[in-house]
C-alpha cells in the first residue's frame, strides 16, 4: 500500500470473523495489495470429504512407526489383542483422526513405554528462543538463506505477534492466531503457524527442523490441521494461494476435494482437470468468466445466418471475429481487463489497484456504490475516533490518488470489500 505523508495504513486489531469474511465469503483480503498472481487462488478442502491417498497415508504409518518403535507395537498387540471386527474394520476402513493422533504420548498405553515422547499443542504465537532457533534452521537448511538474512526482528514480524485478536469462545473453541508445537522428547521439531477462523483452519506457514526432513512433515501437518478443523468444528482447512505454474505449489491439489475461490463470481470452485485446463490456458482463470465467455460465443452462433457458401461462412467468421473484439473491449476477455498483469509493471505503472482491474478488487463504481468512504472510521490516539471526512487533508486527494489519505483508505477498502469497510477502524496513531 502506498503511503502519505501520514502513517494510515496500520491495523492494529483484525478479528477472526472479519478476516475470514475477506478472505472466504467475499472480497480478496487485505494482502492483496502486495499480490497480482497468474492462476493464484485461495484453495480449500472440506475437512469432513477429505479422501486421504495412500500416500499420506503411507506417510502417517510411517511416522506413528518410528515414534512408536517396533517393541511398543508388539507388545501392545500382544497385551491388548483387537477382535477379529476391529481388525476387518482397520483392513477396509482408515481412521484419519484415530491415525493423526496414534502415536501422541497423551493416548498410549501408560504402561507400555514407547520409543520417543511424541507431543502436539496448541500455543499462543509469541516469539520464543526454541522457536526462533527452529525458524532460523529451516531458513538455513531449506530455504538456503544466509546469516544475514535470518533475524529474530524479521521472524517476529513474520509469524509472531499476529494483528488477529486472540481469544476462546464460550464453548471452547480457540480463534485467533497460534502455533501448533510438535515436540519430540522435549525438542521442538516442526511448528505449524495457524489463523483458527470461525469456519476454517487457515494454514500460514510451516516449519521443521532440517534433521527430520525425510519425514515429509508437510504432509503431516496437512492432515493434522485437516484434523484439528473436523475435531474442533472449523469445518474447513484453508491452504493459501495455488499457483498452478508453480511446481513447489502442485502438492496442495493433492489433498481432495479441493476448491479454488473465484475472485470475480465469488464462489468456490472445485479443482479438477476442468479447472486445471482452463489454468492452463488462461494466465488468470475464472470458472465464472470462462461461463460468461461460453455463453456469448453460443449467442453469437444462434444469431448467426447459417449459409453454405463460402463468402458467407468468410462473412460470418469476420463478423463473430468483431464481436469478439468488441465484447473484449467492454470486459469480456481477462487479458484486458487486467492492465499490467506483471506484478513490477503494476506497481511502476503508478495506477491505482482501482484502475488495474484486479481480480477480487471493487472497481471505482463498485466502491463508490457500496462503500462511504467518508463515514469510514480512523483512531487518531488521544483525538479518539472519528470518521475519514473530519481529516483535515481527507479532500486534497480523490479515490484514485495513491499519494493521498483519500486514495490509500480508497484502495484499501477495494481490497477489504464493503462489509469489513464499515467495521473496521484504521489506527493513524503509529508511525512505520
């Protein structure tokens, strides 16, 4: 977001139920200031029709095995023998909840001892000697950054100290930001950073420390989180953007059903190979937009004059070509709609997000319809709050404008949709 001379960009308080009402029920959140994407979309599974392969399933056996040590498991088979249904069920059926935490210390047998102390909690995301030095591990051995780009400052920043409000319901359920610790026999090994929404598990970012790499630990913390939303009624498990160019990001399509959010028809998706086609087609797909295009080439044909010769098929075939053009010149085609789809083009460009045409994003008119910009509310510290138009400099600008109050609060409430636009209150208190 571009700045005034004033600091009016900061949120210092975002709750559960409005961020998940940007981000899963209608416009694009906040960050998509920082974001324009080919083929990028939110993606989630329902974590009740999650149809695990066998390879994560293999996976998590796997796993459980190795915490558990073969010992343990002949000595319980042999202590606590299961009937002959238990084992029929365990052949034909897999438990993905039983599975996820069967190796957890908390759930053994108390007097058979296993061959690790195998934990997972949840905690409140605050930085944390263990958990920066876990951080500047996988920094180091993952990602393969340098010294100087690891910094106790710069993880805090990154995955402490979540601007989203912490707190439990009345009935218990956790909302807000934390991080889910996995430790093995005291250590931490592996730290997933979560946003626990009102319907969903939103899965920030994931850890692990480079000794345990083989374990493929992003598997584990997918169904993990997957679990902790059935168990816990989030309902669904939010894995962030899906790039389909992205070889590193592929790995997300395999947790099904999965679906991509339209950014235009606000609706989910479901990602199958209709979708994965049009990805591959399109440098921004939109199921909604490819309907709108089928059923305007399925008009243009029935009004078409069906003749044999060829001067009137030529005839015909110019005639489509130029409704095409036109149709495309009023908003029918993405790429041009889309101005300046390169993220650095755009951000030279100098243009508003209004005037790009971002997917997600109100237009001018749209935010001028739905949104009261001069109503919106600012907390300007020991001045208290008040509404945007009591700002002295709040008519020097317009919506456009990105190096005025008006064109910063403009963009942002494009981003952050109608409904979050009329709650939020934007602190101009801090200074950075």
């Amino acid at each position: 977001m571009q700045n005034s001379s004033a600091s009016c960009e900061t949120l210092s308080l975002l709750t559960p139920i409005g961020y998940q009402s940007g981000d899963g029920g209608g416009q694009a959140a906040y960050f998509i200031f920082l974001m324009l994407l080919d083929h990028a979309a939110h993606i989630t599974p329902s974590a009740a029709e999650l149809k695990s392969s066998r390879d994560q399933r293999q996976t998590l056996n796997r796993w459980n095995r190795f915490v558990l040590g073969d010992e343990y498991l002949k000595e319980v088979s042999a202590k606590y023998p299961k009937s002959k249904a238990d084992k029929k069920r365990e052949n034909s059926t897999f438990d993905l909840c039983s599975a996820v935490h069967e190796s957890e210390t908390a759930l053994l047998k108390p007097d058979i001892k296993p061959e690790h102390k195998f934990e997972v909690t949840l905690e409140p995301d605050t930085l944390s000697e263990e958990k920066y030095a876990l951080f500047a591990d996988y920094q180091r051995h993952i990602h393969h950054e340098g010294d100087a780009d690891i910094s106790r400052a710069g993880f805090k920043r990154f995955l402490c100290s979540s601007p989203l409000h912490r707190h439990v319901e009345p009935g218990g359920k956790k909302l807000g930001s934390y991080h889910q610790c996995y430790r093995l026999d005291g250590r931490l090994i592996a730290m997933g950073v979560l946003d626990l929404l009102p319907h969903a598990v939103s899965g920030v970012y994931f850890l692990y420390h480079h000794d345990f790499e083989k374990w493929s630990f992003g598997k584990l913390s997918a169904l993990r989180e997957t679990v902790l939303a059935l168990e816990d009624g989030y309902e669904y498990y939010y894995m962030g953007y899906y790039i389909h160019g992205c070889k590193k990001m592929r790995y997300k399509g395999d947790y099904k059903p999965q679906f991509v959010l339209d950014f235009h028809g606000l609706e989910w998706d479901l990602l199958d190979d209709e979708m994965r086609s049009l990805m591959e087609r399109r440098k921004y797909a939109s199921m909604s937009k490819e309907r709108q295009r089928q059923q305007a080439r399925l008009q243009r044909s029935l009004e078409g004059t069906p003749s044999g010769d060829a001067a009137s098929q030529q005839s015909s075939g110019a005639a489509n070509e130029s409704a095409e053009s036109a149709a495309a010149a009023n908003g029918g085609d993405d790429e041009d709609i889309v101005r300046h789809p390169i993220p650095t083009d755009a951000f030279k460009s100098g243009l508003s997000v209004l005037e790009l045409g971002m997917p997600g994003v109100l237009s001018l008119n749209q935010l001028r319809s739905d949104i009261n910009l001069e109503e919106m509310k600012v907390y300007l510290g020991r001045g208290g709050i008040h509404e945007m138009q009591d700002i002295v400099s709040w008519r020097d600008g317009t919506e456009t404008d990105r190096k005025s109050i008006k064109g910063t609060i403009a963009e942002f409430a494009a981003a952050v949709g109608p409904e979050i636009a009329r709650e939020i209150v934007c602190d101009f208190s801090r200074s950075g």
